[in-house]
C-alpha cells in the first residue's frame, strides 16, 4: 500500500481534531501541513525533485494494465508532478491511475493546459475580452472555460496573461488586456475568480497568472527579447496586474521568458523572492514557460546544472520541459550545491497546490469522464460566447450610420477571412474543435435567410508572400491558395460589389499572425487585402471593412477612404453569428480599445498614459519643431485608448466635485450626467482619469482609475458617480516607495482618454 493511502486518513482526521484558529494559520492550514509533513517524511529526495517536473508525454501511453513506455514509467518511478497538454479526459484518468495506484507514494498528478480564451466553447481572444470593459463578461468566459476544461480531466489553466504591452509589434498583445496597468488588474481579478471560485468543486480549476515579469515590453517588440526598465516603471506600470492576481488569491505564477535587470526571469531572486513572496505575499508555487531553465544556458549564464540551481535557490518550484530540475537537481544536491531545504520549499508548494485542489482527498476530482456529454460546447456556453463576442467589437468608424445595415437588398461578402472556419477562433485555441466555429459568411446567411441577396467572393488570398501564408497556417488554420490568377480573383470580387447595394469585406490578420512568436515589422493589412480593399473603395459602392486582428493595426487610409470599420478581434466559435447580430442591429457594438491605435508604424510604442515632458507636444496634435514629436506625422494616435463608437451617441455634462480640497485620509465623489443624445438604446463606458499636476518625480499626463458600463434609453440621463481614495493618488517614487503626495490633481471624465472633461482638487497633508 502507498504512503498517501497510508496516511490518507489524516485528512479527515485533522479536520476533526483541529481547534480554531491559531497563530499557526486556520484549521485548515494547520491539517494541511501535518499531512505534507508526513508525505515530505516519506519521499525520497527523488521522489521530491520529481514533483517539481512539468512535462509533457513521450512515448506511448496506453490505457491498460502496464502497457507504458516513456511518460508512463516516469510516472511509476514518482519522477513527474504534473503533465500539461493532454488533450484526452479518458487518457488524463488512466495516467492518474498510474500516479496513484503504481507509483510509490501515490501522489496525484497536475493537469494543465492552455486554456487560454475557452476550450471547446470559444470566447474571444483575450484582447478583445478586455475590450468588453466588463468584469462580469471576462469572468464568465473563464468560469465556462473552466467548467468545460475540467470535464476534459484539467485541472489547472496557463491563464490569464496580465503583461501590459505598448508595442503592437509584439505578438502576444493578443493575449493581455493591453496597456493600462489599472484596468489589466480589474481583468486579472475577474480571469481569478472565474477560473478557481474557491477551488471546491470539480469545475473550478488552478489559475496560472503570467508571464512575471516585463514580458511585454521587449526591445523591438520581438518576443523573448532583451527588456531593460528602471524599477520604478515596473512598479508603477508592469507589477500591478500581478500583485492584483496576488491578491485575488491566483493559486500559481509563470516566470517570464526574458531577462529582468541582467537576470532571466526564472533565476531572478529579487523578482521571486523579494517582490512576490516577501512584499506581496504569495503563497502558491512558481512554474516556467516552456523550457525556460535550459534557455537560461542560452542567455548564457551557465551550464543545465548551474542554471537549474540559481533557479531553485531563487524561488522556482516547477520547471516545464526543460529536464533540468529532474535531470540535475539529485547531482546538485549530492555535491552540496543545493540543499534538502530548498528542494523541500518547492516540492511542499507543489503539494499544497494538490491538497488545495481536493486531489488528495479525491484523485480522480477532476476525471468524471461523463461530464464531457453534459459539460462540453452547451448551447447555454455558445449564447453566452455570442453574447460577449458582440460586447467586445469595437465600431471604430460609422460615417452617415451606415450601420446597422437593413435586412433587404443585396450585400457582397468579400475577403480571404469571409468563409474561414478554423481561423476565426484566434490563436492559442487548442482545445477547439474546428468543425464548429461559424464563419461570418454563415452567419450572415442564417440570419437573412432569403430576405437579402447574399453574394461571396474570395477576392484575394491572405498574402502575396507564400512563405508568411505557410508560417500562419500553423495549429490547423490553413489557407489554402486558390488556383486561380490574383487578377482574376479579384474583378470577380470587384464584379460582385458593382451589382450590389454594399460590400462586408472582412479582411485582416490570419490568427497566427498575432500570438506567440508572431512579432510584426509591419502593422498594415496585408498586401493582397489592402490592394483589393483599394479597388473595392474605387467602386463607389459602400465599403464596411470587418477587421479581424490580435493587435492594434494603422488604418490611415481606411478611416480616410471607407464608410465603416467594426473591430472583430477574432471572437471564437460563435463569431459569424456575432458579426451579424451586430451588423444588423440586433445588438450594440459594446467594445472599446483597450490599446492605443497608431496612425503610423512610426509611433509605435504609444500610450495613452505617457509621462510628462520638458518640451511637450501641441495639445491639438499639430507638427512643429523642439517639441516631443515628429516632423512627419502628429503625435496623436488614429484611435486612442478607451476609444470606441455606438450606435446611438451620448452626450457628457460638468464633472462636479463634492469638496474641492481634501486631506490625508478623506475621500471626495465626482460625478457626472451622461445622456443618450441619439435615437436608439445603447451601452457606454464612463470613463474615469486623474492626472498628478506636481509630483516628486515626473508623472503620467492622466491614468483610468475608475470605470463604469452603463445602459441608457433615448433620451435617458443618468448620473455617474466615482469616489476617489487617497489609494486612487499613490504611486511608487525612485526609492520605490509607496507614497501619498500632497498637491493638485485633475479629475477627467469621458468616454476615451483624449475627449474628457474636467475638474480639479487639492490634496493637503494630514494635520
């Protein structure tokens, strides 16, 4: 018999015997620590470094008595603690089988996956879910994307991405919130909750906050690249989201690919040990991205074993793939350069992470294979992957409202991306199964049905350039070329849009050309698309550009030259049915940017929220010398953060404060009167700024501190109201210090971070 049936009754019996809380934690805590001292007293030091093995499976494993290799073995040998991307609930009970009946200790494997923006039921990608600027939506999405994971055998997603990013060059923008430290918190905190509840039930999984830290903010935009910052921007701008998490209780954290101050990020002590553990208080264990300990050898600051244990000593408790914990740690520890306390510290939070999810008490929690009938693709999940798929488009040009469009007439569908099913799910969509998703050509067509003439052509391939069309066509998203001529291809498409009353040309991004490993030199739409959208526009017929991207693009010339742009992202399974609900009507556009859309690759990296100058730019975006800018573009973006158009408008009064000075301690109230000025109902974000007129060091032109999603009538006014804190006014100054300044700060309110009105009030120091 194992040691974790042996022992296994504890857990009952601590929970009986257990007093009330102690100064040695609560009831609970104290249980769970008596039972992973006795299982750390039973483990070989074998046994323990295998629990800090992520890896994946090799070899075959095959359900049935001892028919394994590879993986399989390892697991009999307690050399894994966790396996990640298994794509199978029957394979995932068969491989806790092993773990727990023939190895010798019997503890229970993690599951993890990357369970990005939903399984099998879709959501859209991440950055369009921010886009929502509703915390409910965001958690939704992982809460159904948590309960279809775990019917799959899951346990724990690498979710959610909290690195902020002003660089749309770089890829992986796809999968944040995007550049706004205080509004990537409120997503975190929702991603948390929605993903682990209190970690009770079988559909409540182990959330994974990354990548700590910096990940966003790579020389050049190119992924896994050098970042260098001082400390105070990180604190101010990079750390937040993660301490949020932190606080929000994320059972897990993934260590960041690239270097912080000289250090990889899986080897730095002072981001492991200084910063989470010791000012925010983290208590659940740390993971790497993939093979980051061995990529550590590349950055070149030692061999596998050397590595491996600055890692350790550091504060890493799981290495992903690399083998270089499993494979280096025993050496290590016989040659002294590690110690049987720092290998206890990992695999103890590697325990507790078990014992929290309920796998001790229940191994088999989370392989209820029959939930997979009732669990899986519900269409309870699917309307609700509409509903928010819709709230995350973002109507970015509306000229003469020619949206929402009328059911009659005939309309062209146009575009390489019109009638793609695999691709309009997004990146990192493992769990999908590409037979489902609805195209935008089918949605249009089952909600028309034979009231308007429908007319498709492909127009264009993805790309002129065949080598980047074969390098998105990864994770099975093909594009296959079509066979005839680009020429005729496209008078086929311009033929179309001549006899009918408007164009939908859906064009864009493929989804693997944002993402990991997809950093971009260029941000416009692809060659073959832009050249055809030209040639459309040159008809004279309406234009209504459908956008499917994972990033902020530069679309100058289509805000100039077209009638309409809706901002799809790439919103998951339901997408063709939410394309139409918008495009005709049946719901509202809800989205707003939550990153900065640039005129120009040349402005990139851009942000709304950029720091004071000496020389600052003209507040009307007009060109001139010796000031912050360029002599060949204004400095103002072509969509700023916040930004996003309805189909109805709203009109702002004053921002009216309740005190106009206010000391250490107090708080104050703004408040301003929306109302809907247009003919139809319709969603708005209220957005709330502060800017620090004076500070100790310099500070940002304005920040969003507050945010509220608001519906309004035609005609009906409503009254927003926002209570500032002196938790609101800090931030952290050159001695990172976390410092209430006195002064004057202006109070913005708006519905984006440009077209804002304002007050201004006195903070005094406390007497």
């Amino acid at each position: 018999m194992n040691a974790v049936k042996i022992i296994g009754w504890f857990l009952l019996l601590g929970g009986l015997v257990a007093g009330c809380a102690d100064k040695d934690g609560s009831r609970e805590d104290r249980a769970m620590n008596r039972y992973i001292d006795r299982l750390l007293g039973e483990m070989t030091v074998e046994e323990k470094i295998g629990q800090l093995n992520l890896t994946s499976i090799e070899g075959s494993v095959r359900t049935g008595p001892a028919i394994r290799t590879g993986t399989g073995e390892k697991i009999v040998r307690g050399e894994v603690g966790g396996l990640l991307n298994v794509m199978s609930s029957e394979k995932i009970l068969e491989l806790q089988r092993i773990a727990v009946n023939e190895s010798r200790m019997g503890i229970p494997l993690l599951f993890g996956m990357d369970v990005i923006h939903g399984y099998n039921t879709v959501f859209p990608i991440p950055l369009g879910l921010s886009a929502t600027w509703n915390r409910s939506s965001i958690e939704t999405a992982a809460r159904i994307s948590a309960v279809e994971a775990s019917a799959q055998g899951v346990c724990w997603t690498y979710s959610p991405m909290v690195d902020i990013s002003y660089d749309a060059r770089w890829g992986r923008v796809a999968e944040g919130a995007g550049e706004d430290p205080y509004l990537a918190s409120e997503v975190a905190v929702a991603y948390v909750k929605g993903y682990q509840g209190n970690l009770t039930r079988n559909d409540q999984i182990l959330a994974c906050v990354k990548h700590f830290a910096l990940y966003g903010a790579p020389e050049g935009g190119k992924d896994y690249n050098t970042v260098d910052m001082s400390r105070m921007r990180m604190f101010n701008e990079y750390f937040p989201p993660f301490e949020a998490a932190v606080k929000a209780g994320v059972g897990s954290l993934m260590t960041a690919f690239n270097e912080v101050e000289g250090v990889p990020a899986g080897a730095n002590d002072w981001l492991m040990s200084d910063v989470l553990r010791q000012r925010w208080g983290f208590d659940g264990f740390v993971v790497t991205d993939w093979d980051a300990v061995r990529e550590m050898t590349v950055h070149g600051i030692g061999d596998l074993q050397g590595v491996s244990v600055r890692a350790l000593k550091a504060g890493l408790d799981m290495d992903m793939a690399s083998q270089g914990f499993a494979g280096t740690l025993k050496k290590s520890y016989d040659e002294g350069k590690v110690t049987l306390q720092q290998i206890d510290r990992a695999c103890r939070r590697i325990l507790e992470a078990k014992y929290k999810l309920g796998l001790f008490a229940d191994p088999y929690k989370y392989c209820d294979t029959a939930r997979v009938k009732t669990d899986v693709f519900t269409p309870a999940h699917r309307a609700e992957a509409r509903r928010i798929a819709a709230e995350s488009f973002v109507l970015l040009k509306n000229r003469d409202n020619i949206l929402p469009l009328d059911k009659k007439g005939s309309i062209a569908v146009i575009g390489p991306l019109a009638d793609n099913r695999s691709n309009i799910v997004g990146t990192w969509s493992l769990g999908a199964d590409y037979r489902t998703p609805v195209t935008i050509l089918d949605g249009l067509r089952r909600t028309v049905g034979d009231r308007v003439e429908l007319r498709y052509a492909k127009g264009c391939n993805l790309t002129y350039d065949t080598a980047l069309e074969r390098r998105v066509s990864q994770w099975g998203k093909s594009f296959p070329r079509d066979g005839r001529s680009d020429a005729a291809m496209r008078e086929e498409a311009l033929a179309l849009a001549r006899r009918s009353d408007v164009v939908v040309a859906v064009m864009g991004e493929a989804a693997e050309m944002s993402g990991e490993g997809a950093s971009r030199t260029s941000l416009d739409i692809p060659d073959a698309q832009k050249e055809l959208l030209e040639k459309l526009e040159a008809t004279g017929k309406p234009i209504v550009l459908v956008l499917c991207t994972g990033r902020p693009l530069t679309l100058a010339w289509e805000q100039e030259h077209l009638d309409a742009i809706l901002n799809i992202w790439f919103p998951g399974t339901e997408a063709g049915l939410a394309v139409s609900d918008v495009l005709f009507g049946d719901a509202e556009p809800g989205g707003r940017l939550t990153m900065t859309f640039p005129r120009s690759l040349g402005q990139v990296p851009i942000r709304y929220h950029h720091r004071k100058t000496g020389r600052p730019p003209h507040p009307d975006g007009s060109i001139a010398a010796y000031v912050t800018g360029y002599i060949d573009e204004t400095h103002l973006p072509l969509y700023p953060f916040g930004y996003g158009l309805s189909y109805t408008t709203f009109g702002y009064g004053k921002v009216l404060l309740d005190k106009q000075t206010i000391h250490e301690g107090e708080t104050l109230t703004a408040r301003v009167e929306v109302t809907n000025t247009g003919t139809r109902g319709g969603n708005e974000v209220v957005q709330l700024y502060i800017g620090d007129r004076v500070g100790s060091v310099t500070r940002p032109v304005k920040e969003l501190k507050g945010f509220e999603k608001i519906h309004l009538e035609p005609g009906e006014r409503r009254t927003v109201s926002f209570t500032i804190t002196p938790e609101l006014l800090k931030f952290y100054d050159n001695r990172l210090e976390y410092i209430l300044e006195p002064g004057e700060f202006e109070v913005m309110i708006g519905p984006d971070s440009h077209r804002t009105k304002s007050a201004v009030f006195t903070l005094t120091a406390a007497d």
